[in-house]
C-alpha cells in the first residue's frame, strides 16, 4: 500500500470540492456539502490509520530485547495497512464520483434543536455499573493520575494506553460519547484529562466536551483529529477547551500534550 498515494487522493478530493463551490464567492449547495464533509470523513479514515501505524512503529523500536511485543506491534501494524488498503479503494471511488459529479440527496435539517442522546442528569443505574466493569482502568497502579480516552476505534484507544501506560498513566477507555459520559460522571475526581476524538458517529467530540461541561465545568479536554475546522477550534478554545492536536502525531508530542494539561514530569 502507498500511503503517498492514498494521500495524493484526499488532495485531489478536496480539489474537486473547491472546482464545485467556484470558491468563496458563493454559496454552497447541499451536494457540495454533502461532498466536502465526506472527503473529510475519509481523510479522517485515513489519518486514524496512519497515526495507528506511527505509533506502533514507534512502540517497536522500542523492543529490541523483546521479541514477542515486537511480533505483536507487527501484526498489529500489518492489520492496520489492510484497513488502509481498503480505505485507499473507498478513496478512490469517491474521487471518481465527485469528478463525476454523482447527484447526492442532501439530509433532511431538523426542525429543532439537535438531541445528541447525551443525558446528563440520569441517575446511575445497573448498565451504568456494568459498563464500568466492562471498562477496567489500564495500569491502575500507575504513578501518574488517570486520563480517559474517547475514541470509536478500539485499535486507537488500544495502541494511546500503551503509549500512556509505559509512560506510567492510568488510562480509562471509552468508546462513545455515552460511554464516555457515563464512565466519567462515575470517576469524576480521579479523571485528571480526556482526550477526545473529534469525528465520532452520533455524539462528536465537541458534542461530548459540553455535555462534560454540564458535569464538570472544570473539565480538562482537548481534542485530537485528522480533520478540523478552523472556527469550530476556535470557539471550543473560546469555551475553554485546552486546545487540538492533529493526526498523525508522534508519542512524544502527545506525552508532552498529556503532561502539560495535567502539570506532571516524565
């Protein structure tokens, strides 16, 4: 698989969307949109593999003495350049159809306000509890505080505990926005940071971050995702958001984020 080429292909998605719109004197149709937010979806796709594989690499480098966590790194790294393969064909079938200018039919807009299925002020119940035993924090002896992750990939959340578990984190893993509501509301205290996905389906990230807000207005959050929009980061800032990092991003630009949200050493 040539990530340069898959790459290459997001590019020209996005210079089909600007051919469509004739820049920024006018507006956008629904079709237009509808293409330039799943040229997004997919460029996210994407760079959720990559930053996969970058990081396992990264983590193999490090088992020079340790051949069967290298074995293991390995495979992992060869199962995430399949899921790229099959991103890269996705990739180009919708190249071909926004060239073709495929007629989309455009998602109907709700009539009020949008109901994100976040609740905030149920009482926690049985399924509440199971989920937290379905969900044990990794390294939960670890010397650094506890950071939740909100990631709809298991293979995401998976390969950010290893990195913050060798660095000495308990990591606490959600894989929605419901999870990652109900598990925080039942460790509120100990959850010291979350890092959010941005593009999840149903509840974003940014849908997640307010619903944390009405529980905690002290939350600590930032957001991590291969697509963003420039404004959307500037008013989540502006809601006190600690800020974005952007994928692919190395262990150690991570770590540094972690530690300095949190105000911890190495």
């Amino acid at each position: 698989m040539d990530i340069q080429k898959v790459r290459s292909l997001v590019l020209k998605i996005a210079d089909e969307v600007d051919r469509y719109s004739d820049g920024k004197n006018r507006g956008e149709t629904d079709t237009e949109k509808l293409l330039r937010e799943k040229a997004g979806l997919l460029a996210n796709d994407l760079n959720n593999i990559v930053q996969e594989i970058q990081g396992y690499v990264e983590l193999l480098l490090q088992q020079e003495n340790n051949p069967e966590k290298a074995r293991a790194y390995l495979h992992a790294i060869g199962q995430a350049a399949e899921r790229a393969t099959r991103v890269s064909a996705r990739l180009e079938e919708f190249s071909r159809k926004a060239h073709e200018g495929t007629p989309r039919k455009p998602a109907a807009a709700p009539d009020g306000p949008v109901d994100h299925g976040l609740n905030v002020e149920s009482p926690i119940g049985d399924e509440d509890l199971e989920l937290k035993k379905a969900r044990p924090i990794a390294n939960p002896e670890g010397r650094h505080p506890l950071v939740m992750i909100v990631d709809d990939e298991p293979q995401i959340c998976e390969l950010l505990e290893l990195v913050l578990t060798t660095s000495g984190f308990k990591v606490l893993s959600a894989y929605n926005g419901q999870e990652a509501l109900t598990l925080y509301r039942q460790y509120q205290g100990e959850i010291k940071l979350v890092i959010l996905d941005y593009i999840m389906p149903g509840p974003n990230g940014v849908d997640v971050y307010r619903a944390l807000k009405e529980v905690d207005s002290e939350v600590k959050a930032f957001l991590v995702s291969g697509h963003q929009e420039a404004q959307t980061v500037h008013d989540l800032l502006a809601m006190g958001i600690l800020g974005f990092l952007s994928k692919p991003y190395s262990a150690e630009r991570l770590l540094n984020r972690v530690r300095e949200a949190i105000g911890v050493g190495g």
